[in-house]
C-alpha cells in the first residue's frame, strides 16, 4: 500500500509543480512580473486562460511522468501482449467503450447535478487544435501507466481479493479527477479498467478503451461547440423514445463485449 501511495503522490507532484514551472515561465515571457505570477498562484489574482500554456503543461509533466516511471520500473511496459496477438481483446476493448458511454451518461444525469469546476478548461482545451494531444494521448497512456500499471499492479498484490484492489484504484482514480462532475463516469470506467488489466496483466488494452473514451467526448465537445450543457436527450432531437432506444443499442453493444472479453482474456 505504500508504494501505491508513493506512485500517487508522485503523479500528483510532479503534475503541480510542472504545471507551476511551465505556467511561471509562460507567464513571465508574456510580460507579468514576479509579483503578478505570485497573486496569481496565492488566489489573490486571476490567472490568465491560455489553451496553449494548459497544452503545453501537459506535455511537460506528462513527459516528465512517463520518464520517471519508466526510469523506476513502476509500471511495467512491454510489447509482450501485442505479440501475443490477442486482436479480439483490443477488438472487443474498444467496442465496450463506445457501448459505456451512453449508459454512462444517462446514469450521470440521473444523479443531483455535481459542479463542474473543470468545464471551462476543458472547453478551452478541446477547442484547441492541439488539445487532442492533451486529452486523447497524453491522458490515456499517462493515467493507465500510472493507475493500472503502477497503483493497481502493487494493490492487487496487496490484497487477498482482486476485486478489493480494483475498485480501491477505480476509487483513487476517480478522486484524482478531481471535478466532482466527471467523478461517477471515472469511477465505473476505472472499475472496467482495472478489471481488463487484472485479466490481461498489460496496460494496452487500457489504453486502448482510454482513447476511445476520451475521444468520443472529444468528437461531442467539437462537432457542438459552446454546448456543454446539452443532455443527453437534447442531443438525440429532444425525443425521449430516441433516448431509450440509444440505450438499447448501447447495452446490445456493452454486454456481448463484455461477454467477448470475459472468454477471450486469460484468467
């Protein structure tokens, strides 16, 4: 348990304190004194949005993560499962997680409405033309190295029931996010996570289930801009029977995936 508390407060270290460095100097090139960038730092002074210097910071410190991880052997990183060519997992991966995602949300809404302290931030990032990187390739390989490679590898050694460990990093993960609004969704899909790499031992298929989910509300957030608050219902014409049937079709492709995957990945 330790070491999973290790691997986190690293991730989270090195997050802050990178994302403060690029953010200074950032700031400082533009013109703000030291002084400014302090009040800004304190809360006593609005910090500036700029897509490209959240992008940028990204890339920094999730560089920063793959190194140190890597340079420690926290999480392993093989192509050991590529070769063994286990194609109707990654199929089937990537086909649970476009089944997840209108269940997924249908299940949020019907929740109390959490804050989305995050939501202007992402918009700006999504909107971005480099903000795929940030969302759609750093996070994936970064959060399932980190979170299934490292934290959930030591937890599922820790305990006596695998299904402990898992939703202890499914748990983790989803405080992680922080922002109370995507807090539901990132605990159900840590949980099918941190299950896939039980079963596999890899973080590829992880990963894999990680860019088809991020890039979906990627898709959503690009093709209606300015439309963060749309329901699920507004985005199927404000007909109800069209978000029952997408439900349907949703589960048709959810639970023969999941089916799929429990025959095909080795116990």
């Amino acid at each position: 348990m330790k070491k999973s508390l290790l691997y986190l407060f690293t991730f989270i270290a090195l997050q802050f304190f990178l994302s403060w460095t690029v953010f200074s100097v950032w700031l400082a090139v533009e013109g703000y004194s030291p002084e400014d960038v302090l009040l800004m730092f304190t809360g006593n002074a609005k910090l500036p949005k700029d897509a490209a210097m959240t992008i940028l910071a990204s890339a920094v410190y999730s560089a920063a993560t793959l190194g140190v991880f890597l340079w420690r052997k926290w999480s392993v990183v093989s192509p050991a499962y590529l070769r063994s060519r286990q194609w109707g997992v990654f199929f089937w991966t990537a086909t649970a997680a476009v089944g997840t995602i209108v269940p997924s949300v249908w299940l949020q809404e019907q929740l109390p409405p959490l804050p989305d302290t995050m939501k202007d931030t992402f918009a700006m990032i999504m909107e971005h033309d480099l903000g795929y990187f940030t969302v759609c390739i750093f996070a994936p390989i970064v959060e399932e190295m980190v979170f299934r490679g490292a934290i959930l590898r030591t937890l599922l050694s820790t305990f006596n029931r695998h299904w402990y460990a898992i939703v202890v990093s499914a748990l983790i993960f989803t405080v992680v996010h922080i922002n109370p609004a995507q807090m539901p969704h990132a605990f159900l899909i840590g949980l099918l996570l941190g299950w896939i790499y039980y079963r596999t031992g890899s973080i590829l298929p992880g990963i894999l289930l990680h860019w088809v989910n991020n890039t979906a509300a990627f898709a959503v957030v690009r093709l209606f801009p300015g439309k963060d608050d749309m329901w699920l219902i507004d985005l199927l014409g404000g007909d109800h029977r069209r978000v029952v049937l997408s439900l349907i079709f949703s589960l048709f492709i959810l639970l023969p995936s999941l089916y799929q995957l429990n025959m095909r990945m080795k116990r």
